[in-house]
C-alpha cells in the first residue's frame, strides 16, 4: 500500500487548502476591507455571497477546523515523505509530493494571513477584543 499514503496526502492538502480559503473569503477579506475603509465594498461582497455571514458568526470555529486540517495534513505528509515511491510509479509518486508539498504551504500561508487580518489587526488598530 505505498500510494495509500501518498494519495492521503494530496487529499488532505487539498482539503486544508479550501478550508484555508474558506477562512480568508468569511473572516479575513471582510475584516481586510473593514480595515482599509472600504464598508461600502464589504456590504456589496455579502449582498453577492449572504452564506457568509453565517461562516463569519463561526469564526473561531472555522480557523481552528482549518488548523485541525492542516495539522492532519502535516502528520499525514510527514509520514508519506517516508514511504518510498513504487518503481513504476516513482515519476507520477514524486510529482504528487511536490504538488502536495506546495498545496500545503499555500494553505499555511493562507490561513496565516487570515488569522492576523482577522484577529490580530483589529486588536491592534481598534483595540476590538
């Protein structure tokens, strides 16, 4: 079961790469709007997308299920940098941990990003707890 792995990888990178989008669409772009003065722009963003005003009542609960997957992601790539890739297979098994590799940090990135426009700015230009 070598690709076993591997395939959980990439399922699990995609995974934490769209609940990392999902925290930067409901909680991070609207805060970074917010902040930048742009309500006006806010107000047209949910009047398009409604849905996200019940993903931002859930804030908290939405990034910590996004780090919960990323760090599923990150013990399951852990363990698949470990398998070795199958002989007629090593090309396709190499190029999905790379891909995996890069959703990743993508996804860490992105949710890094949306943790600090969401909670950490506020806090620190309103003082907003």
């Amino acid at each position: 079961m070598p690709l076993l792995p591997s395939r959980g990888s990439k399922l699990y990178s995609w995974l934490s790469l769209f609940t990392s989008f999902g925290t930067l669409l409901c909680c991070a772009l609207p805060s970074l709007f917010i902040v930048l003065g742009m309500g006006a722009t806010l107000v047209s963003f949910l009047g398009a997308f409604p849905q996200l005003i019940w993903l931002s009542e859930r804030k908290e609960w939405l990034f910590g299920l996004s780090f919960i997957m990323l760090a599923l992601t990150f013990g399951i790539k852990k363990y698949s940098q470990s398998q070795v890739c199958p002989i007629d297979q090593k090309d396709n098994c190499e190029t999905t941990k790379s891909w995996s590799d890069k959703v990743f940090w993508g996804a860490v990135i992105i949710n890094l990003f949306g943790v600090i426009i969401t909670f950490v700015v506020p806090k620190l230009m309103y003082g907003m707890e």
